[in-house]
C-alpha cells in the first residue's frame, strides 16, 4: 500500500510542477499528452508493484511480423 501512496504522490507533485506552467504558455495539447502519458505511466507502474501480470508488446509484434518474415524467407531459398 506504501508503494501506490508514493506513486500517487509523486505523480501528483510532477503534474501540480508541471501542468501549471503548460497551461500558462496555453500548451493545451501538450498539457493533454503530458496528463495522458503521467497517468498511463502510474498506472503501469502501480500494477507492476502488484505483480499483476501484463502483456509483453514484443509479443504483439512477433505475431505480426512472424508470417511476413516467413513468407520472405520462404522467397529468398
């Protein structure tokens, strides 16, 4: 539990640093990335520290590319 309150509290703190100096340059976007990539980011982080079991994306791109890389190599012997 300690180690979800620290990362709540740290993303907190680098949005409240943050975010108001993006929104007073009116960064709207940038302003919307940032927010979007610091929560995705601490959610990610959280379920790591709860050792719940996510999905490698290599995995996800190994079975996309495996037929096309057969298919090439099946061409070039």
């Amino acid at each position: 539990m300690g180690v979800i309150l620290s990362v709540l509290i740290i993303a907190t703190l680098a949005g409240l640093l943050e975010l108001p100096q993006l929104l007073r340059k009116q960064l709207i976007v940038e302003s919307w990335v940032f927010s979007s990539l610091l929560f995705i980011g601490s959610v990610l982080c959280i379920l790591h520290f709860e050792r719940v079991k996510l999905p490698n994306p290599l995995d996800w791109i190994t079975y996309i590319y495996r037929p096309i890389s057969q298919f090439v190599f099946g061409i070039l012997k």
